[in-house]
C-alpha cells in the first residue's frame, strides 16, 4: 500500500503549533514598492489561523 501523503500546498503554508495552526500575513511577497512602509510593517510577524478554517486544516493535515 502506497504511503499517505500530507497536502503538499498546506506544508508549505502552515506549521502547527500547541495552540493551532501558525501562518504568514498575505500580500508580502512581491511588487513592494507601491505599498507603503506602514503597510509592510503591519504585515510582518505571523498570526495564528482562526477557529473556522482549522477543521480544513486539519483536514489537509490528515494524511489520507
């Protein structure tokens, strides 16, 4: 039986912590010279991802 794979696209985004899941703000990856230094400063850091979307998560998670 072939092994079961984790979602390769959810790996890459997410690293699960004690409290949840852990992830990057979005819209901080190219095309940052139009945007202002406020807005690059408030998007850095991470954030956890909220209660509604970690069953989906979970679910990505769970290697079917």
């Amino acid at each position: 039986m072939a092994k079961a794979k984790v979602h390769s696209g959810a790996a890459k985004r997410f690293k699960k912590t004690a409290a949840g899941y852990k992830r990057k703000s979005a819209h901080k990856s190219h095309i940052l010279t139009k945007m202002t230094t406020k807005r690059k400063r408030q998007l850095r850091g991470t954030s956890l991802v909220t209660a509604v979307d970690k069953p989906l998560i979970d679910r990505m998670f769970r290697a079917t």
